[in-house]
C-alpha cells in the first residue's frame, strides 16, 4: 500500500463519497476508486459498501481502517520528528480547548501563538472533553486544553494551573464575612448542561444533579457559560464560576461575586497530547505563554485549595 492510497481510503471514510474524496485528494474519481479497489483486493476484505449513498463501512472495513489510522498517524509522526531535526514547524497544529477556559484563554494567547510560528497553520476548536479525547487519539487534534487530571493511557498530561470557584449570586449583593459551600441556596443553583466537565465539578462541590425549571413547567439546560451567567442574572439565581470566567468579562457584576472559604474548591486545568505528538517547541512555548497570560489573574495561594476531579 501506498501513501497515496492510505490518504484516498482515509478520505473516502471521512466523505462517505469517492467523488468528494477524489476532489479533495486532486485526482480523477476513477484513479481514486481502482486505488481502493486494488488495497480491498490486495488484503482481500471489503472495506467499503459501494451500494449504499451514501457509501458505508463493512463491518471488517471498521477494524482494516482503525489499523490504518495508527499508520497515518505513524507517516504524521514520521513527518514532524523529521522538521523538529531539521529545526523549523511547518504544516499545521489542531487545538481544541473545552467551551468554560476557551473564551477566557484564547484571546490571551492566539495572537502570540500565530505570530511567533508563522509558517504553521493553527485550528482551532472548541470541544466538550470527551470528544476532544476522542479526536486526539484518532489524529483529527493535537493539543487539548482541559480540566484535568484524566489519566487516560493514551495521553500525556501536562498542568498549567490551578483556578477557584466563586459564587456568583445574584440575589445577594451583600457579602457574608465568610461564605461556605453550605451557605448555597440550592433551589436556585444553576447549572451546565450533561456533557461539561464544569457541570461535574459543580456538582461534586454541591454533592447535586439537577435540571432547572422554570415558573414549574419549563425545563432549561444551559449550554454555554455565557447563557449560564445571563439566566442566573434573570432569574435571581446562583452558580460557580471558574476565576477566569471574570478576566474583563463585562457580562459579570462584581458586586455578586462572593470568595469562598476553606477549603477553597478549584480545578486544574492542563494541555493533553497523544503520547506519539513530537512539535515540542510548539508545546512548550503553548504552556510557558498560557502560564504568563492567566498568572495575573489568579491568586497565589492555592495550595491549600481542594483540586475537583473533572469526572
């Protein structure tokens, strides 16, 4: 098998089309097609059912192309180890950072990412972390901004810092000398949609799963941290947020905002990579910029702070 054909059976999974593929791949659809045939042929299984529109995956073409993505990622491996001997990053790096530290961290570092490396191409997602484990290991991400730790076997971990929770309660303006998890008015605690790992930090916190209604007959799950904010402010009620959720966020009024006491609840927020990833002067200078950029807005005493596990 060549490379060629590696990257047309490839595109043909992603596409579900062997005229997109052939597009996308910049070769006729009929070069395209006898390339795959000749691999099928070759291995002797059927990785593609040609029937079906659009065309689907035989059940043992599933398992032949798990085995041809560890090659793909083995060529893309092969690829970068060769330009960090070389000394120059070309070609492009994949970041994806969960939706409650993506608002508040991307704009403190792209600017300076893009301009240091210019000659990469960097895309950039925002993703729950379950998918964003998922699109690592398969190859579609490369670096991963998340609460951690994880602890997944596939993964390297790497910690940037840690940062509290607050309350932020908008039915009290005024400030308790000391303000306590059990202090919560829980009926009206706000919360993440399922699928963030905020939501399940909160909840650990607040030892509680609910969805919250409204006026008793309307169900709402917030699914981003600014819709989260806005109906805690319309409906009087409350929630945890994250410290940098409040780094010039003009959505958020600092006089609902309460510290809480010890032990203070806080989260541990890290980059993850595929243990095979080898841009390591982009990695390094990724952490030692998101340190700079967040260590201003965090306090200095959180070693005594109670780490939340994500999940």
């Amino acid at each position: 098998m060549t490379r060629s054909q590696l990257q047309y059976i490839l595109s043909v999974e992603q596409l579900k089309s062997f005229s997109k593929a052939a597009k996308i791949c910049h070769v006729t659809q009929s070069t395209l097609s006898a390339l795959v045939a000749k691999f099928e042929q070759e291995i002797g299984v059927v990785v593609f059912d040609r029937k079906t529109k659009p065309i689907t995956i035989t059940p043992n073409g599933k398992k032949v192309l798990n085995y041809l993505k560890n090659v793909n990622r083995e060529y893309q491996i092969l690829d970068e180890g060769i330009n960090e001997i070389k000394g120059y990053e070309t070609g492009k790096v994949s970041i994806a950072c969960i939706p409650t530290v993506a608002p508040y961290l991307y704009p403190f570092i792209l600017n300076t990412l893009s301009r240091t490396f210019t000659k990469m191409n960097f895309i950039i997602h925002e993703f729950t972390t379950e998918r964003m484990v998922k699109e690592i290991i398969g190859g579609a991400v490369d670096i991963g901004i998340v609460s951690t730790p994880l602890a997944h076997k596939e993964l390297v971990e790497y910690p940037l810092y840690k940062e509290d929770f607050l309350l932020y309660d908008y039915g009290n303006k005024k400030k308790p000398t000391s303000y306590t998890i059990s202090d919560i008015d829980f009926h009206r605690l706000w919360l993440l949609e399922e699928g963030h790992c905020l939501r399940n930090q909160v909840g650990k916190i607040c030892e509680l799963r609910q969805q919250k209604k409204i006026n008793g007959n309307l169900t709402y799950s917030c699914g981003t941290i600014f819709t989260l904010i806005e109906m805690v402010k319309q409906n009087k009620g409350v929630t945890l947020l994250p410290r940098l959720a409040l780094a010039n966020n003009q959505q958020i009024e600092a006089a609902f905002i309460h510290e809480l006491t010890d032990p203070v609840p806080a989260r541990e927020i890290g980059l993850i990579t595929h243990k095979n990833f080898v841009k390591k002067r982009i990695l390094n200078y990724l952490i030692t910029i998101i340190q700079e950029a967040v260590q201003r807005h965090l306090p200095d005493d959180l070693d005594r702070s109670t780490i939340i596990q994500p999940f």
